[in-house]
C-alpha cells in the first residue's frame, strides 16, 4: 500500500474516532447538566426545608403566645368583676393594681402575638417562593434527565456503528499500523493525530523531528516522540 492510500485511510479514520469523540462529549455535557439540576434541586429543597422549620417555629411561639394572652385575658376579666365584691378598701386597692399589671401584660401579648403573627405571615410567604424553586427546579431535572436519555440512546447507538466504521478503516491498514491502534487505543481522544503547520504534532503541539515527519511522509508506521501518538499527513497538509 502507498504512502497516499495510508494517508487518506488515516485521514478516514481520525475523522471517524472525530465523531465518536464528538458524540461521546454530547453524552457527557448532557449528564453535567443533569447533574448540575440535581444538585440545584437539593440545594433547593434544603433551603425549602430549613425555611419550613422556622415557619413551625414561629408558628409554635404565636401559639404560644396567643394561648398565654387568652390566660391573661380572662383573669383579667374575672378581676374586674370581683371589683364590686371587694369586701374592704384595702382589698379593691390590691385588686386594682393586679388589674393594671394584668392590663399592661395584656397589651404587650398583644404586641408580641402581633409580630409573630406579622413574622409567621412573612416566613409563609417566603416558604411558598422556596416551594415553588423545589418545584421549577424538579422539573428542569426531569427535562434534564429526559434529554440525556435521548441523546444517550441516539448517540450510543451512533457510537457503535461509527466505532464499527472505525475497526474496518483499521482492518485496511498495513500490519504495522494496525498494531500501533490496538497498543494506542488508550489514549486519550484516540491513538492517532495529524501532522500540522509541517512538523507540529496536532495532539501535543510539540516540534517533531524532521526524521519523523519524512517517515510519516513516506507511509512508514511513526509516533509522536512527545505523546506517541500515531502520526499521519492531513490531506489538506502542504506537507
């Protein structure tokens, strides 16, 4: 096989490996979104959860309170009405002053079970806003979830035939290159990468050796001296 057919099966196959890399990318941007949304959805729900808990815990102290203006309410009243049945001047003076510390209790319950209601009102409100974040963002999760199930089964299924393409271009090289794929089939965005701007390797960047790239010219099997790559001529190289 020549130098030029090598070239143009190895121009096949790193636009093949290209597109499984490609669409192994669609899947994994779509599974940080999802993950992203899950997480949003959690921060969310704690948020939702502690304002909760503070809306039962404002609700719990209007309650309280509100029992305890109702206590002092009634004995106020009950006070006023043993007024008229004091039995001595000394008595009525005594029940008077209870009844103006009873009344001066009163009113600030009064003001005290306002503002927590006034509070409970507010943290209810901000409960609602928070509920419904939980909700948006369960939702955006599900759409999330929806899109990388589509996009995982279109683009797994697309993977397998082009990774299938990718054997047989494989399968047409000479020996030599056949077996630098299956020893470089580990690296990272795949084993091969072009030669560019000359005598640059297109993976690492790094100056190649001018031995190395007339040996790539040529269609004899060379790796990068920096990543070790499997070097081939771009069909639109000059070179």
């Amino acid at each position: 096989m020549d130098a030029n057919e090598i070239s143009r099966l190895m121009n096949q196959l790193y636009l093949t490996l290209e597109r499984v890399n490609e669409l192994r990318y669609q899947i994994e941007r779509a599974e940080r979104v999802a993950s992203v949304k899950e997480v949003a959805l959690k921060n969310a729900i704690g948020v939702y959860e502690k304002q909760s808990a503070l809306k039962q815990k404002l609700t719990v102290a209007a309650q309280t309170l509100e029992r305890e203006a109702t206590q002092v309410a009634e004995t106020l009243n009950r006070r006023r009405e043993q007024l008229d049945s004091a039995k001595s001047d000394r008595e009525y003076e005594a029940l008077k002053l209870q009844i103006g510390m009873d009344e001066a209790k009163n009113d600030r319950l009064a003001d005290e079970t306002l503002t927590a209601l006034s509070e409970l009102e507010e943290a209810d409100t901000v409960l609602n806003k928070f509920r419904q974040n939980v909700q948006e963002c369960d939702n955006a999760l599900e759409l999330a979830k929806n899109s990388l199930k589509t996009i995982r089964r279109a683009s797994e299924k697309e993977i397998l035939e082009t990774e299938t393409r990718a054997k047989d271009i494989i399968g047409s090289l000479p020996r030599e290159y056949v077996g630098f794929c299956s020893r470089l089939a580990h690296k990272e965005d795949g084993p091969i990468a072009p030669v560019v701007d000359k005598d640059y390797c297109g993976a690492c960047n790094q100056s190649l050796p001018p031995d190395v790239v007339l040996k790539v010219s040529s269609g004899v099997a060379t790796c990068c001296t920096s990543c070790g790559k499997l070097l081939f001529i771009p069909e639109s190289s000059d070179s």
